[in-house]
C-alpha cells in the first residue's frame, strides 16, 4: 500500500527539506558528512537521512530527548512514549537491514565524530576509498527510508 505524502505517516520530511536556515536540518551533522556534502559524494537528501539516523540513535538507542517534541503538554501527553517508540522501531528496521558493521561506521561517523582515518582504520577499509563507501551506505540508508512502511512514521 502506497501512502500518500501528506498523509501523518509518510517520510516526506526526507524528501521535502525546508529552508530557512534556522532549523535542525542545516545544523553541521559530522565533519566527516559535511565534507562529503561540500564535495558533491552526497545530496542533501542523504544528509536528511543520515540526519534522521542519528536522530533515532540518539533517542532510540542513547536515551535522549527528541529534540522536536512539543513541550506544551507538561509531560502530561503521550506523545513522549510514541515518538521514542517510533525511533525504536525505525532504529531496529534499519539495523536488521544494514547489519552491525555498517552500522559502526554509521556511528563512528555521526555519533562520535570521527575522523575518516580512523572510521576506515577501525571498519578496516582503505582511507583512500572511505569516502565512496559513506556515499554508498548513506544511499543505502536514504533508498531504505524512502521504502520504510507507513507504520514506523507514527510516533
């Protein structure tokens, strides 16, 4: 079933990306992404998703706040417990699909911030070549939100 992309599910944030240059969506993400970005490996659209990513490993994985969530209800809403739901759920959708190795370097990359010497050391790929492979797994990670089920937007 295909959903429409103004419906509450659909992932259009990742294909449709404001501009006004105050939101998170032009935030620096890692040095490492940004340089792939300012070289023209990646699209904005793969920065969206590796944005997302980190979004839902932060809340999902590390326990942080989302950053999005409306305050207004004094923690007496349960939107808190659906959107952490929703990137529990999205997190493990993408993690069955890339494995635990890509999803390393994911980390490495945008968790930690390091720098690409070390991810290719440590993923134990050629420096020289670390860069296609971020842009290979980036579109990877953009192609499998774009097909993500409906269900896992909620949240």
């Amino acid at each position: 079933m295909k959903v429409s992309p103004l419906s509450a599910d659909s992932p259009a944030t990742l294909s449709a990306l404001p501009s006004d240059g105050n939101n998170a969506e032009n935030a620096p993400l890692s040095p490492v992404i940004d340089a792939l970005h300012r070289g023209g490996l990646i699209t904005a659209h793969h920065m969206a998703a590796a944005r997302f990513w980190a979004t839902d490993y932060r809340i999902g994985v590390m326990g942080q706040e989302d950053p999005d969530l409306d305050k207004t209800s004094l923690g007496l809403s349960m939107r808190p417990l659906n959107g952490r739901m929703g990137s529990i759920n999205r997190y493990r959708y993408i993690h069955d699909i890339i494995g635990h190795r890509y999803e390393r370097i994911l980390v490495a990359t945008m968790i930690n911030n390091q720098p690409m010497h070390e991810i290719a050391y440590h993923a134990r790929y050629d420096p020289r070549h670390m860069g296609s492979v971020l842009a290979l797994l980036l579109d990877f990670l953009t192609r499998h939100y774009d097909a993500m089920p409906g269900h896992l937007w909620r949240g």
